[in-house]
C-alpha cells in the first residue's frame, strides 16, 4: 500500500517478470548497480482505492519496466488506452 501526497490510500499488487544472462542475474543479487538495458524487467500492477479521487486506477490497465539500484527498484508505469 502507499498513500498519496494527499492523503489517499492505494493497494498495489505488482506482477512481472525478470530474467536475464546469468552472471547479470548474480551481479542483482549481490546488489551490485547494474545497467537496465541489460537484463528485462517488466510488470503489471493492479491499482485497489476506495478513494474517489483515485477510483479511475481501480478500472485502468497499466504496463510498467523496471529497473534494479543497489538498495531500491525503479519502476515505471504506463496506462494503456
């Protein structure tokens, strides 16, 4: 869950995929920087609120790609219209 700069509350649920060369692959688990372009990373989050203001995310299909630094996942979303 996260909540929103404005006081909304979101559930996301995030399914992907990451695969990649194996000694890319080892290079993320031991939490070295490694260059996205690398490896591919790809994910489909499901948006929950009960909040009105966010209620379009809860019937919106989004794509995202990621990316893996050494203490925090990037990841961005894409709405598909």
């Amino acid at each position: 869950m996260i909540e929103t700069h404005d006081g909304a509350v979101i559930d996301i649920r995030d399914f992907g995929y990451r695969r990649g060369p194996a000694d890319v692959i080892a290079q993320l688990a031991r939490g070295e920087e490694v260059d996205p372009s690398l490896y591919y990373m790809r994910t489909t989050p499901q948006f929950e609120t009960g909040d009105p203001r966010y209620a379009w995310l809860n019937y919106t299909l989004v794509v995202g790609t990621g990316g893996r630094q050494k203490a925090s996942v990037t990841l961005t979303f894409y709405e598909v219209l």
